[in-house]
C-alpha cells in the first residue's frame, strides 16, 4: 500500500541522491543538464501536481502538499530553463487548451522536452499589453501571423511560444485577440539577442514575418485570448512571487531575476569583518525576515498574486543593495577578477529588472487597487471601442 510517508520517501531520495547525481554527471552544457534532471522528476512522477495521470501527473493534493514542503530550497537553478513553460504556458494549456493540443504539448512540455518562452510584450504594448498589433489572420488550414515582440525572455533556447496576437481589428481593444502555440524553428521567426547591462543577452527581440501556425493551436477560442493572457499572467505573478524561495540557498547562479539569498549575504558580511557592528545586524535581520514572509505568501494560496510578486521585487532591491554596499562603495561602476565579486555584481545589476518583467510595480498597484480594493478604474477610451479607432503609440 502507497502512504504519505512512502511519497514523502520518494520525495527526498530524488532531492537528496538523485538530483545531485544528475547535476554532476551530466558534464554537457547548462541546458543538456536542466532538461536531463527535469526529465527525471518527471519519471519519478514529481514533476506534474494538478495534472491529470494521463499526461504523466499527480491530482492528490496531499502529495503536492509533501512535494512543497520537501523541495524548498532544494530544487536546482537549472529548472529555471522551464519556469515559462512549466510555470505558465502548461498550465494554461491544461485548464484551455482542446484535446488535441493538450495532447500534443503537455507530456514534453512538463517533462522539458520542449523548452518555451512567452510572446507577450510588443515596442508599443507593454504595460498596455491589450495595445497589442501583432497580426494573425487564417489562410486555408493555418494562421499567419506578421508582427514585432520584445523583450522576449529565454527565445534564444525555445522550441514553442505561447503568442498573442490580434486576429480582430474591428472588436473593441480586449476582445479581438488570440492565444497561440507558435512553433519558434522557422523561416518567419528571426531572433535577435538584445544585451543587458550585466552583460547577457537573456531576452530577445523577434521580428515575425508570416509565421505559420496550424489551424488548431489556438488556446481556448479565438478572440477570447484576453481571458488566457490574464490567467498565464497570474500564474507568472505566483510563479515570481515564490521564486526567491525556490532557489538553491548554497547555488551561487548568475542566472533568473531572484533575490539573492540572505545567508549569502551573512556569508558576504562575515568575509568582509563586518558582522559583528549593529547597523548591519539590523539590515540583515530585516533581510531574512523578508524571506520568511515570501515564503509565508508562497503557502498561503488566498494570497493575491501581485502581493507576492511586490514584495519579492522588494526584497530582491533591498538585497542587492545591502551586497553592493559590502562590496565596494563605487557599486556598479565596478570591475573585479574575482569570481565572487562578479556575482554579487551580476545580481547588483540585474535586480533591477525584477520590477518590470511579469507587469511593472505600477502596474501591480493599479491591479491589487482595482480588483483586490474595488477602487474606481483607471480612466480610458468606451472599452466597446473598435480597436482601429483608438489612437495608437
Ligand atoms: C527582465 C525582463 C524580462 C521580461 N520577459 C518578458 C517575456 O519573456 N515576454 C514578454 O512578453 N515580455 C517580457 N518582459 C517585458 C515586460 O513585461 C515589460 O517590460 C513590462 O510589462 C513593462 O512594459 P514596458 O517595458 O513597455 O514599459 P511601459 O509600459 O512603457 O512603462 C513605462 C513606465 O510607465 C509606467 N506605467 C505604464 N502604464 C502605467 C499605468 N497605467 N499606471 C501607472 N504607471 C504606468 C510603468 O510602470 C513603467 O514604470 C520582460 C521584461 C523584463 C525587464
């Protein structure tokens, strides 16, 4: 007879033998390594909770209870790979999509076969991510799609994207728009690496020139793509809420926009002779604290998802600064040869970031304001307004 206890065996052997045995066999690259450990969760069955057992998951919610205690801090930075596919388009996928694209990209997408990335933002919609101009029209058995996105996280490695676009210039801003699986390997696609101030190139800009898409990848119904944009983006604001609390505490990564972990910042203040004066005893108690309400958030689930996705920015800002004022008082105007400097140096620069991918902190504001609060709207144009009227960016 399965019990609790047996899954919670199972749960920890993976963890605790299995992973680290993946991680330092697999010698090949960063991505070869992410897809060989994801690929193993998933056979151990630990890599689907709230799936159906057809597509390789688990739906008893004691398990993933289990899973959630047992993994934290434990599951590796490499998963990052998937925090777009996993973490938001599967998801989605599972609760919209038909038979026949579930059938198709659940089982590779949740065991890391196929990597993914989000086709969202656009030069002229972001915030207003509604504004959206990307167009995708059918022709015979497949849609077309021509149009620009920004900033698109991870497309360097992806194979699918989950892609929004406007298939209705007539409806009003919100209803003429689509959600489609837009296979990445093809001529109409062309990827163009954009380099940050750290230094990487992690996002893209893509210039989509008719695409082909088949017929029937389409997620939920066509023109009701705005109800599904909505839905992955609160699976990514829950997603990025929890974040600093998935990591690896002991894994120095320059990679993902997390905060970095508090006992490297005790670790970072003992190297530098000054853990024991008051002041930044103080910063660093405010700094574990900090983590401890994420994590109290991430159990929570009646939790709105900005609230997590706020405070995590928070917490990343206000530990990025406190490493940049141990490290050197000129911050990021800086260069070191040592390997622990640059990290810290990495995560200097790149917390900024934090703010802006996944909605801004405005944008969170105007969220938790209007349907947390019931305040009034923003103002705006009728929004029974035909797109093709509104004035445009
Ligand atoms: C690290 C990172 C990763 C990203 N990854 C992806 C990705 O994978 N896929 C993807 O599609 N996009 C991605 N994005 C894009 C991200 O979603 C957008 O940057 C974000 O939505 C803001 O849009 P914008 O950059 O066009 O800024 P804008 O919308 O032009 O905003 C500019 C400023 O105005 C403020 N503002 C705008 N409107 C309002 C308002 N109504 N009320 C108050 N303030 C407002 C904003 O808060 C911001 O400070 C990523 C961004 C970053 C930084």
């Amino acid at each position: 007879m399965n019990t609790d206890r047996d899954f919670r065996e199972t749960v920890r052997y993976f963890l605790d033998v299995t992973t680290p045995q993946i991680l330092e066999s697999t010698s090949c690259g960063a991505i070869s390594r992410a897809q060989a450990w994801r690929a193993a969760l998933f056979d151990f069955g630990l890599a689907a909770f709230g799936y159906p057992a057809a597509y390789g998951g688990n739906e008893d919610p004691l398990d993933a209870l289990i899973w959630n205690e047992e993994s934290q801090g434990k599951i590796p930075r490499e998963d990052n790979l998937f925090g777009i596919g996993v973490g938001m388009a599967m998801p989605v996928i599972r609760d919209y999509a038909s038979k026949e694209v579930k059938d198709r990209f659940l089982r590779p997408g949740l065991r890391g076969e196929e990597v993914w990335c989000q086709m969202y933002s656009e030069p002229g919609a972001g915030s207003d991510l509604a504004g959206l101009t990307t167009r995708a029209e059918l022709d015979g058995d497949e849609w077309v799609v021509t149009g620009q996105k920004v900033w698109t996280s991870g497309a360097q490695n992806s194979q699918y994207a989950i892609l929004l676009a406007r298939t209705d210039f007539d409806a009003p801003k919100h209803s003429g728009i689509t959600m489609f699986v837009l296979p990445m390997e093809q001529t109409g696609v062309d990827i163009q690496p954009l380099i940050q101030m750290t230094g990487e190139a992690e996002f893209n800009q893509i210039f989509i020139q008719e695409a082909r898409i088949p017929r029937g990848w389409v997620v939920g119904e066509v023109n009701d793509g705005w109800r599904m944009a909505v839905a992955l983006l609160a699976h990514e604001r829950v997603r990025t809420g929890q974040s600093s609390t998935m990591g690896d505490s002991t894994q120095r990564s320059k990679s993902g926009r997390v905060p970095i972990p508090s006992r490297q910042l005790i670790e970072l203040a003992h190297e530098k002779g000054r853990i024991g004066e008051a002041v930044v005893r103080q910063e660093l108690a405010t700094l574990v604290t900090g983590e401890r309400i994420i994590e109290f958030i991430r159990r929570r689930n009646t939790v709105h998802p900005s609230i997590g996705k706020l405070w995590r920015t928070r917490q990343g800002r206000a530990a990025a600064d406190f490493a940049a004022r141990m490290c050197f008082p000129a911050s990021p105007a800086w260069s070191s040869d040592q390997e622990s400097e640059d990290y810290f140096q990495f995560h200097i620069l790149n917390c900024r970031g934090m703010s802006l991918g996944g909605g801004t902190d405005e944008i969170q504001r105007n969220t938790l304001g209007e349907r947390a609060l019931g305040l009034p709207r923003e103002p705006g144009p009728a929004r029974d307004t035909p797109f093709r009227a509104l004035p445009r960016n």
